[in-house]
C-alpha cells in the first residue's frame, strides 16, 4: 500500500515536471505567450486568471494520467504475476485468488480486481487501478510465506476495502488540486526570481526556478497527500474487518507488528522490507508517512 501511494507521487511529479519543461521550452522557442505575465494590468505584472487555468489543466492532467497508468506502472516496478483465474493454477495461488474473489463479491464489486503475486521478502500487499471495473490487488511472496493464514486474509480484505472504497480515485482528486497549487505557486516564485537578474538570462533563470520550485512545493504538498493516506487506512481497516471479521482483521494487524518487530530484533536496522509495512516516522517525518503506526490501527479497530 504504501508503494502504491509513493509510485503514484512519484509518477504524478514526473509527469507535471515533463508538462511543464516542455511547454517551457514550446513557448520559449515559439510565438506562443507561455510567460503569464501582463505588465501594469495585475499585481506585480502577472495574469493570474490565465495562470489558474493553465495550473488546474496542467495538475489534474497529471494526477489522472498517473491514475490512469497506475496499474501498469505498479505491475511493471514490482514485476506482479498476474493470476489468471481460468488458467492453470497452483493451489498456492489459486486460494489467493478465491480470497480476493470472495471478499470483492461481499464489498458488493461487479467487476473482480486483477490479482497478482510479487517475489519479494517483504511482507506486504497493495491495490490499485484507475477504477473499481481496473483494479489490481497484489499480495508478496513474503506476506503468503510468513503470516498464518487468517492474517493473510485480514490484509487481503483490507486491500479489498481500498478497491471498494474508491480510493484511488478520491487521492487522484486531491493530488489533482494539490497539483494546482503547486504550479501556481512556483510559477508566480519563479517569475518573481527571475526578476533580480539580468534580462538577457531571465528565461534560463525562470525555468530553472520553475523546475526547483514544483519540485520543493510537490514534496511540501505530499504531506497533505500523506496525511489523507493515514486516514483512509483507518477506513480499511474497518472496511478490512467487515469483510474478514474484525478479529482477522485485527489478528493481521499484529502479525504485521510481530513481524517488523522480529526483523528489527534480528537486523538491527530498519530496511526497506521493514519500511515497506509502513510503520510511520519520527519526528517530523510522521509528516510523510503514508500509514499510520500500527499500535495505532490496532487501537482504532479495537475501540469500534
């Protein structure tokens, strides 16, 4: 779950950049006015109308079209086998697919998600899809190799409930006004730099500070992002134990601390398969973690 929330920030970030740097450059070598500037009709000479419009476009471009491919950027970077439930299966995998199919029939979906397994250590799972009809929930040979099996269910059903709940597309819309914002904002910074220099270099200056400044407003909007994230994982959770039981559902939750406990004991470290089960940061990097801490998840279902 929470690769799924990084690669989708990351893909939305790489594709408002990749807009941005090429309108730059199709307005600097062209007749196109791409500058939102109009001297002595606005506040400090910029058209702020024309450069809402331009931000609104530009972010939710990016925030749809990283929704768009989400699910074959995340089958592609986690290398997901998908399970064809009309094939030939192992019973390894076909129970795996059963428990997706189930609880998807509970949470009422009308379409079934693609389901998947990835080889990987970590213990860990995630759904995602440009929509209920294009989901895909996937599931780590980690996770099937060291939790019982109504653990594994309770994850499963959680994943499920993320398909359910729509959430991928609520955080598109989200990332989309954060988007926004963040290229409005830098535009307007950058266009104030660029004023301190010498007009010959203006342009080359602008768009650097364009780049710098959507890159350093994307990572302070992600928190907001981040902080969305914390929440809908409550809802999950519930979700999770509406669907499995919320003593399956709560039984995962622990298997999950018991795990990331043990490797910690064992390791003496926090590696990426640890972080990969999203227990939050310390300090300010609780900011930009995607998950609550699961001493908390555990508190919060228990207390329904």
């Amino acid at each position: 779950m929470g690769k799924r929330v990084f690669l989708f920030i990351l893909t939305n970030i790489l594709v408002m950049t990749t807009i941005v740097i090429a309108w730059t450059l199709i307005t600097t070598y062209t007749n196109v006015s791409g500058t939102f500037e109009n001297n002595g009709s606005t506040y400090l000479g910029i058209n702020y109308g024309s450069l809402m419009v331009f931000s609104i476009l530009v972010g939710f471009i990016g925030s749809f079209f990283s929704l768009a491919i989400s699910r074959w950027v995340a089958k592609k970077m986690m290398k997901v086998k998908v399970l064809d439930p009309d094939g030939q299966l192992s019973p390894y995998e076909r129970a795996v697919v059963e428990k997706v199919h189930r609880f998807s029939r509970t949470a009422g979906l009308m379409h079934m998600p693609e389901v998947g397994i990835y080889q990987s250590g970590e213990v860990n799972a995630f759904a995602t899809g440009p929509s209920k009809k294009r989901s895909l929930v996937a599931v780590s040979a980690g996770l099937l190799n060291n939790l019982d099996d109504d653990a594994v269910e309770g994850v499963i059903a959680h994943e499920v409930a993320h398909v359910a709940n729509g959430d991928m597309v609520t955080m598109t819309l989200l990332q989309g006004i954060v988007n926004t914002f963040v290229v409005f904002f830098s535009r307007i910074a950058a266009i104030i730099v660029s004023r301190f220099v010498r007009s010959e270099i203006q342009w080359i200056v602008r768009f650097a500070a364009i780049i710098i400044f959507q890159i350093l407003f994307s990572i302070l909007g992600s928190i907001v992002v981040s902080a969305y994230s914390r929440h809908r994982e409550y809802h999950a959770d519930r979700g999770g134990g509406d669907l499995a039981g919320r003593d399956k559902m709560a039984h995962a939750l622990r298997s999950l601390k018991n795990h990331v406990e043990r490797a910690k004991v064992n390791d003496g470290t926090d590696d990426s398969a640890i972080q990969t089960m999203k227990i939050s940061g310390r300090g300010t990097m609780k900011l930009f973690s995607s998950h609550p801490d699961l001493d908390d998840r555990i508190a919060r279902l228990e207390q329904r």
